[in-house]
C-alpha cells in the first residue's frame, strides 16, 4: 500500500519524500487532536482503580 501511494505522487523523489513526511505528519496531528481525544471519552478503561485503597 505504500508502494502504491509513493508510486503515484508527483514530481521528483526529493519531493515524493517531502510528500510522504508532511501527510504522515497530518496523519499524526488529525489522531491526536481528534481522534484519540474522542477514544479516551467512549472507552470504558479510563477509570483506573490504582492506588485507591
């Protein structure tokens, strides 16, 4: 799959690179900011039981 997505951008392979680096780079922002904050709310092991004795 990342062959095939590296395969069909545009340009030089300086640039491809370039390309690959700035969407994983959104891949990670758009997880942290919304995603993983929406995960936290829904799942039911956010309640730890740690130390409460």
């Amino acid at each position: 799959m990342y062959a095939w997505i590296f395969r069909h951008l545009p340009g030089p392979l300086w640039a491809r690179i370039l390309i690959c680096l700035v969407l994983a780079a959104a891949v990670v922002l758009l997880l942290m900011e919304f995603v993983f904050p929406w995960v936290s709310t829904v799942s039911p092991w956010t309640e730890s039981t740690v130390g409460a004795g």
